[in-house]
C-alpha cells in the first residue's frame, strides 16, 4: 500500500507538470492566433502583401537595373539582393503594433495581470509576426518557376543556390522581426515604432558593410567589421553554403533582441 501510494503521488506530479506544459503552450498559441487573426482582420494586411509583392514584381521585371528579362541569365541572385531592401520596411510594417497597440489600447496591463509571462507573450507575437512575412514571401516562389520556364536550357537554375538564399532570407527576416518587436515594445506610437525599426535593421543590415569598404580599413580589419553586420553572414548563405557561424549568429541577434524586450517589458511593468 505504500509503494501504492507513492507512486500514486509520482504520477499526480507527473499530470500536474503536463497540465501546466500544456497551459503554457495554449497560452502562447491564443496570443500567436489574435495576432494572425487581428492582422487579417483589417485591410491593412491584406495592403501590407500586396505592396511587398507588387514592389517585388517592379523590381524583379520592370526597373532596368534588377530586371530579371536585361539580366541575361537564369539566375534570381538580383532577387535575392534587393529583397532584404524591401524587407527592411515590410517587416516594421507587421510588427509595428504587437506592442504599441497594447500600449495605446491600455491592453498590456490587462495581459500584464494574467498568469501569462513576458516570455509567453513575447513568443507568441514573435512567431506569429514570422508566419506573416513567410507568408508574404511564398508566392515569390512562382518567381523560380516562371524564371526556369523562360530559361532556354532545361535545368540551368541553380537550386542550391536558391534554396539556401531561402534559408538566409528567412533567418535575415527572424532577425528583422525581433528587431520590430523590440522597437514596438520601446513606444505607443505605431509610426515611431516603424521609423526606429527601419533605421536599427539599416544599421545592422548595411552600415557595417559600408564601413568595412573604406579603403583605409582594408588590411584585416575590414573582414571583422564586416562580420559584425548582417549583409554578409546574409550573402554567405545565400551562395548556398549553410555555415554553423552564419546561423548563430542570427539565432544571437534574435535570441538578443527578444531577450531586450523582454526586459523593457519589465521593467515599465515595475515602473
């Protein structure tokens, strides 16, 4: 009867820490299903795509420096080089209310009272701010589709090249989105939040590049500067080959941004 009893007392913990697993899961799931949902809810959304698409269309067929028709070759490399351009502004765009809006609705201390946790919270408007530029960016895939059938010989794309360029673009955006996140917790103001995304995702997308091209620091020293900017860990991928230091490196700016919100958070909550 004892050992019954004990083990009884084992498996009671066992469903109380799955119960509580599971909470925390649905907890952050409701808060990643009232983004989407709010986000798809107005026009703005629905805006929001059809701008970042159209803008990718002018850019990839029209304008004569990136058109794809003048190129020559069955190639998206100028794809893949203007589209963090065009993500640099799309993606404050998204994540310019996840906390502004809570702030200007009074919503946050109502979310602060809940057994919920910044972690939680932050979490779930982060993957949901993610979901919605992947959404965004999928249909360019037709772009690999209509590039090979214009292609006058079968099979010349370079898959890998265009996989992995991908896979850079989507951990580029992870960061641009932590970024957004951290920069809409910071004010109210949704258009604030937006201008001070855009210029933190300049800075760290382009400024260090810019910096590491001045002739006088060429010799060594331009290489690190360069690797403390997201333009080249992004390029790196984009050639197709995944380096482990590419990937932390994004998993760290995003690790990093989510983590400074997540302080902010706490500390206006005991402001």
């Amino acid at each position: 009867m004892q050992e019954f009893g004990r083990f009884r007392c084992y498996l009671t913990v066992d469903v109380q820490i799955l119960s509580i697993f599971g909470a925390r899961k649905t907890e952050m799931f409701s808060i990643f299903r009232k983004e989407i949902s709010s986000f798809f809810s107005s026009i703005v959304g629905y805006v929001v795509i059809i701008l970042f698409l159209l803008f990718c269309g002018i850019f990839m067929w029209v304008l004569p420096d990136t058109n794809l028709l003048d190129y020559g070759y069955a190639s998206m490399d100028k794809f893949f080089s203007f589209v963090p351009w065009i993500l640099m502004f799309l993606i404050p765009a998204i994540c310019m209310r996840t906390f502004a809006d809570e702030y200007q609705n009074g919503t946050i201390e109502f979310l602060s009272t809940k057994p919920l946790g910044e972690s939680k919270l932050i979490s779930g408007k982060f993957f949901a701010s993610l979901v919605l530029v992947i959404i965004c960016i999928l249909p360019t895939l037709l772009y690999v589709f209509t590039l090979g059938s214009l292609s006058d010989v079968a099979n010349t794309l370079d898959r890998g090249g265009i996989i992995g360029s991908y896979i850079g673009l989507i951990f580029l955006a992870a960061s641009f989105t932590a970024v957004g996140i951290f920069c809409s917790s910071l004010t109210d103001n949704q258009i604030v939040a937006f201008l001070i995304a855009v210029f933190v995702n300049f800075i760290l997308y382009n400024a260090f590049e810019a910096i590491s091209s001045i002739p006088s620091l060429s010799g060594g020293i331009d290489y690190y500067i360069s690797q403390i900017g997201m333009q080249s860990h992004y390029d790196s991928i984009s050639r197709g080959l995944i380096d482990t230091k590419d990937v932390v490196y994004f998993l760290s700016i995003t690790i990093l941004f989510l983590l400074a919100t997540r302080l902010f958070l706490q500390k206006r909550k005991w402001a």
